[in-house]
C-alpha cells in the first residue's frame, strides 16, 4: 500500500501545491510540518516569523481536515522526525517542494537525501517557482520562468485518503517553545490573508504603485504587501503573476491605462525575485562570502563575519544603527519603523544598507543578520544577494549610494513620517528636520530638542564618509584580478539585459549619488 508523506516548509497553503495534488494520487496520506530546533537557533530567526506560521498552520490544518488530511506539527529536526513518522505511518513517498533558504536548509535536505536513500523512501521535490536547480547557464532563464509562471495551476484535491493511527496534537504555543512572545504590528499569516492581501492591491491600492513605492508614507499601502506571503509561501507566485497579468489585461480592455501602466511594474519585480533567489542557488556560498573575492577583506570583520573583530568604535557605530539613534533623521526613522511593524519598503532598506556600507564602513554580514530578524519577510536568496549589491561587493553593479538627507528631504518634505518615528524631533520645524544638527541653539531651544543631549549627533561627516568609502572600492574594482571576478559574476549570475558597467574613471571630488532601480523586491 502506498502511503505519501506531503513535507511542509515554506509553502503554507492549499491551493497552488504540487506535493499535495501528488499525495493525492496515493492510497494514504498525511502532511506534516516540522518546527526545527535549528530554524529556531538560527541568526536570521525572529518570533514575529513562528507567529506568522503558527496563524498559517491553524488555518491550513483546518482545511486540510475537511478534505480528509491530517496535518501534524512536530518539534524535531527534520531527519529525526522523518524517521518518527515513518515508523508511525510507513510512509513509501515523501512529497515536498524544492527550497532556496539559509545553508542550514541546504545541509538539512542532503540529510534529507541521505536517509530517504537509506529507508527505501521516494522523495520528490517540486518547483514552486522560477527558481531552477542544477542550473548550468543563465542564457534562456527569463523564459523558463515565464514557462513555468504561465503554466495553469495545480487544483487542490477533492480529498485524500487519511494514513490513520495518529492523533494531531496540539499546535505548540511560542511559550512551549521557550520564545518570547512577538510584540511587532506586522501582517498576520494564512492563506485567506494573502488572497484578500492580492485582491485589495489589484482591484483598489495599487493603482499609483510606481509613485507611491518610494515613500514609506504612501508604500505603506501602495506597495502590493504581499511578501510575507510569498516568503512563506501562503501565495504562490505563480497565483501573483496570473492574477495580475489578468487584471493588467482587464485594465487594458477598460481603458485604464494609468492602472494597465502601475501593474506592468509590479509584475516587472516578481520577475525580479526569482532573478535574485537564483543566485543563492546557484552559489549558496554568498550568504557567507562576497560574490567577488576582491572585495574580502576591505571592511572590519571580513574575516569573522559571525563576530567581528570590530574595535571600539566600529560596534558604537553598529548599535546606533540597530538601535535608530545614528543621528541621521530618516535613517532613524526608517529603523525604528521596522523594528516595529516588521516591514518597510525597499527604498528606505536600500538607505539602512547604504548607509551601514559607506559613511558607517560596517561588513554586510552582520548588517543583514540584523535586518533578517527585523523582516516578517525574510526571503534568504533576494536578502543576501541585496545586501551585497547594496554594499558595493558583486563587481558588477554601480555603487548605489544613498544621501540620509536627500532622502528625507526627497521622501518625507513635510517631516510626518520622521516626526512619527522619532518623536525626539517633534518640535523642530520642517526646514531644520532632514539635518537638525545645523540648527543654531536658539531654534534647539525653543524645538525642545538638543543635539547631543535629547537626540544624538550623526555619527560622521556623511559627505567625506561616502568618498572615503567609494574610493576605497574603487580603488579594489580597478585591481585586474577584481575585473577578472567581476566577468565571472556577470557570467553566472547576471540576468543578460546588462553588461558589466564602464570601467570606473578616475575619481571626481562630487560623485553623483545612485539610486536603486530594483523596485519592491520585498
């Protein structure tokens, strides 16, 4: 008798969800998700991300029921609950999907591979994206993944036939876990969430989205706020990409050409999600490493990226950061704003990482452990490969250098959003908010806000800073053996509608600042 095993991870849904259309097919079945120890330890974990899935397990377990299939949660390592369960049930077949995440997945599925091997078990793993394993060229990959993202979706299951004989506990409370309980506003779980999440951005908020997703005032709801749900998969991509290619076409047919217009350019950044997943796939080494070696070695703590070997002041610089108190406005603002709500848009990210990277100096690696925790969303491929184009260590992208001043002054000119999050600066007027460390002590004054004391002083000279930092990697691209790296990037990973940028002139005194183009990616 065949009895199918579905593995759950980051695929909380019931719709769209190959393994369980093939558990189907099977005369018994059963569905389990483990809560691993090592998830749990990890440096990227944060409570906010077991609240999201423990809402997303209630709702899926309830509706699996009503087909038929029971869905257990256990504590366990993977390989050892595995093996549970195949001694409680016998399963013949594991069914899951395939996962591009941290190294601690990667080492956990060989191990994975390895047992199944061992007990006679066959394990089949499944796209549930554009990401494709074992991939040998980059040439044609835009089109595989439009193959895939056209492909109809997979139906769920009438129902299964239930592997009997086990009672489905309990789901375990954050507390049984020994964490903390998460205290963040950010998004809540489930698969209806994600949909009604869907619906709302396509038929109401996102008709200005390629304005509004600058500003972390109108992204708030003119970003699609769908990336929790794709990070933990209780929306399929491929549900994204249809649903909007569809209301794209509708808008078209209506005449609304401002909507067909802001659709086009978010169905562009799902495009671009699988673009920077691949790249962890292809060489998880860079959740650890720079793309290009060149670039090893020029910040503090490249050697021990886990723990630096910072000096003094380097970790003075580093908690300021983390904690919002660097003494730049927005840079504040934006930090404070995610550490409570778990979420902010991709511009204001792009400005934590900048300025982490050139006027502070700080290695990417820590710098991204902390935002993973801080991101409900955390999604390791786009993460790391972010954290080093924002950093400056691929070799092949354009430094992208953002001014905390002309951010503010750019994204928030009337101060609300600042004034929000940082409330030291409440009284100070509009004109003095982007660089309050300009003001004569008479306005601090009468602001209620002295630099220094009520709210700190920024933390270099941001101008020089930036130089200081830009030169010093320029100095490293021009190096032969950084241009010969830099080849090798742009051939494994580039997405073939760009080259390598133009070899780097000499230094200018007043080097333009670049912006992302990327767009939401989160």
């Amino acid at each position: 008798m065949s009895t199918a095993l579905v593995w759950l991870k980051r695929d909380l849904r019931l719709h769209d969800h190959a393994p369980l259309m093939q558990a189907a097919a099977c005369e018994r079945a059963a569905a389990v998700y483990f809560i691993e120890p090592e998830w749990l330890a990890s440096p990227e974990f944060d409570p906010q991300h077991l609240r999201f899935v423990l809402e997303s397990l209630a709702e899926l377990r309830a509706r699996l029921q009503r087909r038929g299939l029971p869905l257990h949660v256990r504590v366990r390592p993977a390989v050892q609950g595995l093996a549970e369960l195949q001694q409680e049930l016998g399963f013949t077949h594991l069914f899951s999907h395939e996962e591009t995440g941290p190294g601690w997945t990667y080492a956990r599925d060989l191990a994975v591979a390895v047992w199944c091997r061992a007990q006679g078990v066959a394990w089949l793993e499944t796209p549930q994206h554009g990401v494709v394993r074992r991939l040998r060229s980059r040439a044609g990959w835009a089109a595989r993944w439009q193959a895939r993202m056209d492909t109809p979706e997979c139906a769920p299951p009438s129902g299964w036939r239930a592997a009997g004989g086990l009672c489905e506990q309990a789901l375990p409370s954050p507390a049984d876990l020994g964490i903390a309980p998460d205290r963040r506003a950010s998004q809540r779980g489930g698969e209806r969430a994600a949909r009604a999440t869907l619906e709302s951005f396509l038929q109401a908020r996102g008709q200005d989205y390629r304005r509004a997703l600058s500003s972390p005032l109108s992204a708030e709801a003119g970003c699609s706020r769908l990336s929790p749900h794709l990070a933990f998969g209780t929306l399929s991509l491929r549900r994204a990409h249809q649903a909007t290619e569809r209301r794209i076409d509708a808008a078209r047919g209506l005449g609304e050409r401002d909507w067909a217009y802001a659709l086009r350019g978010f169905a562009g950044r799902l495009r671009w999600h699988c673009h920077f997943m691949q790249k962890l796939e292809d060489e998880p080494a860079i959740e650890f490493r720079a793309f290009a070696p060149a670039f090893d070695g020029l910040r503090p703590g490249d050697e021990h990226p886990e723990a630096p070997p910072w000096d003094a002041a380097a970790q003075v610089r580093f908690a300021a950061w983390c904690e919002g108190r660097t003494g730049w406005p927005m840079v504040d603002a934006c930090m404070r704003s995610l550490c409570a709500t778990g979420w902010l848009n991709f511009r204001m990210r792009a400005l934590l990482v900048s300025v982490a990277a050139y006027p502070l100096w700080l290695h990417w690696r820590p710098v991204g452990l902390h935002l993973a925790r801080q991101f409900l969303d955390f999604e390791a491929g786009i993460h790391w490969s972010q954290l080093q184009m924002q950093s400056g260590c691929t070799g092949i992208n354009a430094l992208r250098v953002y001014s905390p001043t002309k951010q503010a002054r750019d994204q928030d000119p009337e101060g609300h959003f600042i004034r929000r999050w940082v409330p030291e600066l409440a009284g100070v007027p509009t004109e003095w908010l982007a660089e309050p460390w300009r003001m004569p002590a008479s306005v601090q004054q009468r602001a209620g806000c002295r630099i220094g004391s009520d709210y700190p002083a920024p933390l270099g000279d941001e101008r020089a800073a930036i130089r200081e930092a830009k030169d010093r990697l320029w100095a490293a691209r021009r190096s032969p053996q950084a241009r010969a790296q830099a080849d090798a990037v742009q051939q494994k990973h580039g997405s073939r509608k760009s080259g390598l940028p133009p070899s780097p002139k000499p230094r200018a005194p007043r080097a333009p600042l670049v912006p992302a183009t990327q767009g939401e990616l989160f």
